[in-house]
C-alpha cells in the first residue's frame, strides 16, 4: 500500500477527474471528513502538495477556492488509479453522485471583487449553466465593504436578480 498522504492526493486527483466541474476546498474536505479518511490538516497539505506540483488549478475568489485536474494530474492518475480500492472508487461515486447539487450550484454562481482605478471596487457577478454564461455582471462600487456584501449576497440572491433583468428587459 502506498504512503497515506499519497493515497490521500490519488483521492483527490480521482474526485477531481470523476467530477464533471471544479470543486471548492470545502467540498473535497467534506468528503475526507465525512468518509473519516483523514484530518482537515493532512487535506490541505495534499492539495497544496498537488498545486506544487502543477497536477491541480487552483482558482481563489475572495471567498472560496475551486480546484479542477490538470493534465498532468489526470496522466498520474491514469498510471496509479489501481493503488485505490474498488471501495475508495465507491465512496467518490457516492459522494459525487449525493452531492452533484451542491457542486453544480457551487460552480455555476461565482462573485468576486478587484481594486479598481481610483478608490473603488469593480464586483463581478456571474451566473453559469452548464459552464456557459448566464448572465456576466460587473458593478463599481465605493469600497471593499459593500463589494463583499454583494458577493456574499450574489450566492443567495443571483437567480432573482436574473429573473428580475430578463422580466425588465424582454418587456
């Protein structure tokens, strides 16, 4: 068997590659932690070993990560994939298969905010299906506070705001 924090960054690599969309830090901890394979702490050290090593992206937003394979990953894993278990295989289908509502909400509702010239924030709000845009929405604003308010509300509220624009606009 192979060294644990190995096993544990093969894991990660196959819930990366058996997911059809990034997934956010929380959700590749949740299923260690769920699963009880191992600690939050030994979680982080291997995705932050894999982003080292370029077998992971890595794309921070004020608020959340998301991680997705990269080629490089997916050929490591194409030779190592048998050092898991037919059972370890199960529990990330399971796992994919029980939460693919939440992953798919994670990656289609994103919000982030940059310095922009001047004193102020430029806020951009996205809102995906299936990877295509939706709606791609940038708003200024005067400071970092109200620009983290809208990223937090974005999450909760981008649905509405959708519907609220196509009702104005197709009228």
């Amino acid at each position: 068997m192979a060294e644990p924090l190995t096993t544990y960054k093969l894991m990660i690599l196959a819930l990366l590659e058996k997911s059809d969309l990034p997934l956010s830090g929380t959700q590749i901890s949740d299923f260690f932690l769920e699963k009880d394979y191992t600690t939050y702490f030994t979680v982080q050290e291997a995705l932050h070993e894999l982003d080292e090593n370029a077998f992971i992206k890595k794309e921070s937003t004020h608020n959340n990560t998301r991680y997705s394979i990269t080629p490089a990953g997916a050929e490591t894993l194409s030779f190592f994939s048998d050092k898991l278990s037919a059972g370890i295989h199960e529990d990330i289908r399971e796992y994919l298969s029980a939460n693919r509502i939440s992953i798919r909400e994670t990656a289609s509702v994103l919000a982030d905010y940059y310095k922009a010239p001047g004193e102020q924030y430029a806020v951009r709000c996205q809102l995906k299906e299936k990877e295509n845009p939706r709606i791609d929405l940038t708003i200024t604003v005067p400071n970092k506070e109200i620009a983290e308010a809208i990223c937090d509300n974005w999450k909760q509220q981008s649905e509405n705001v959708y519907e609220y624009l196509m009702d104005l606009l197709v009228k």
